[in-house]
C-alpha cells in the first residue's frame, strides 16, 4: 500500500514547481504522506534529502530528466517501490511520462492499477593499491576515461577468469540495457531492450577499430585494471564526480542484484518511444 509519497525535481526547473504545487496538495488531500526533497521548498510536504527519500517512499515521482531520476534511483534498495519519471522536455529515455499524463497516471498507481518495468542496476567496485574498495551502484553506466591531456590507455579486461582483450582506447563504457540508449549508444553500442539481462561493453575511440562493443551474460563478473602510468584516468559512475584510477587500479563490475522498478506509461511501448525519440521512420 502507499502511504508515502516522494517528489524529486531537476534543480530550477519552472515546470516542476508548478507540478508540485498541485500534485502535493492533491495527494494530501487523498491522505498520503508527501516527501519533497531538501532544496525544493514552496511546495509543501516534508523536507527530506535523498537518501530518507529512497528509506521512507512508497512511491517517488521524478520531474526533471534522465539525469535527476539516476540521482534517486540508485539509492532506492526496495524493489517494490516504482519510480514515476516525468520528462520535462528534455530527449528523457527512461524518464517517458509526459507531464499531462501525471495526474491520470497517479490516480491509477494510487489505486494499484499500474505495472513497472524492472531495470537491473550495477555495482561498481573500485581497488587500490592502498585502502578499502569503493563501491557504487549504477543504472545507467560506469565510465572510464582519459583526461583531456592523456594519450590513449590501456584497460586490461577480463570477463569472469577469462581474459577478453586488453583494450587501447580513449576508455571504457561498462553499459546496463537502461544505459544502452545513452553514452553507449554514442560510442557505437547496440540498442538493447531494457528488462534484458546483459551488460555492454563499449570502447571509447579504440586504437584498433575492429575493437567493437561486445554483449555479456549480467550474471558475468567483469574485471578492469588499468595499464598506463602517468595518464590521468577517471572512473564516472552514472554521470556522478568522477574518481581518479591509478595505474594498476582495479574496476569490477557485477550485477547489483537489486533492480529498479519505473512505471510504465500504459499508451507507449518502448519501440515507439525509440521511434519518437530516435526519428525513425523519418525523411
């Protein structure tokens, strides 16, 4: 049952407000607790950060785009609790819903009439030569990339204990199907329907060009060390800061085990949105 509501917005968005300052009072009104994260005041609802969001909801509303609904999701360890992504007017692959369609489809999530897509999510673990592993969870991708003064890499790869290929790039794409339409699919990476459980391996730039993206199994256990000295190499998970790698740092990649749950929009398929999205079809 929901009980508890919450609301995250793209940072000075006009039309996020002006959601909010309907939906919460609505929602209240039908007896539901609303959340709104810190910073999005003049809305009403409690005041909480991202991480009592993804503790407390029962449901969360996302307005903004692609980038504002990563922020949230990867902090969301319930399985059970969708997430409602509405695109305000950005290209917004898995934020889908349009802000008209917001009050219809709340009305039937609020009844329980709804269904979710399971989006599997990422761990990314991260060994130095000194100090614990860091870790970080991904919906979308983990990255690793040279500076913008550093020559081309080397990323020795292996996928569970067999070695694939030690790759000389401008980096590495480590890709869920949700992240296919994203940075992957700018380096060259196939387009991969998103309940699929599979991981994309995506070079950046590859020195040798029959260096293609290569599809693997989720439940495979990816292992990454850097090769190159002196360069600066970064690690950006999900668009987040990015950490620097040393030579000799190690990047494993795995299934999280937790995935993320969106609400459907009940008048679209995931082909049109590509259609739409993609302008197929047009001249």
């Amino acid at each position: 049952m929901i009980r508890a509501v919450g609301f995250v917005a793209k940072y000075g968005e006009p039309k996020a407000f002006e959601i909010a300052r309907w939906a919460v009072p609505w929602l209240r009104e039908k007896g539901k607790q609303v959340l709104v994260e810190t910073g999005f005041n003049g809305v009403g609802g409690r005041s909480v950060n991202k991480k009592e969001m993804a503790r407390r909801a029962d449901l969360i509303v996302v307005l903004g785009g692609d980038g504002t609904l990563l922020s949230i999701a990867r902090l969301v360890e319930r399985p059970d609790v969708p997430i409602i992504g509405v695109n305000l007017g950005g290209l917004g692959f898995i934020t889908e819903i349009a802000a008209d369609e917001l009050e219809s489809i709340l009305t039937k999530t609020l009844a329980g009439n709804f269904s979710t897509e399971k989006r599997m999510t990422l761990e990314l673990s991260v060994q130095g030569k000194k100090g614990k592993p860091k870790k970080f969870r991904v919906l979308n991708d983990g990255v690793i990339t040279k500076g913008a003064r550093s020559k081309i890499i080397d990323l020795e790869t292996f996928v569970g204990k067999e070695y694939l290929c030690t790759y000389r790039a401008d980096g590495l794409i480590i890709s869920t199907p949700t992240g296919s339409t994203a940075y992957s699919l700018a380096a060259g990476g196939p387009l991969m329907y998103p309940s699929i459980g599979a991981i994309v391996l995506s070079p950046i730039c590859p020195h040798t060009l029959t260096n293609r993206p290569i599809v693997i199994p989720s439940r495979s256990k990816i292992r990454v060390t850097l090769r190159s000295a002196g360069d600066t190499v970064i690690l950006s998970p999900d668009g987040q800061q990015g950490i620097l790698l040393n030579d000799g740092d190690v990047v494993e990649v795995r299934d999280y085990g937790v995935p993320v749950s969106l609400v459907k929009a009940p008048s679209r398929s995931y082909f049109e949105i590509l259609r739409n999205k993609l302008k197929w079809g047009e001249r």
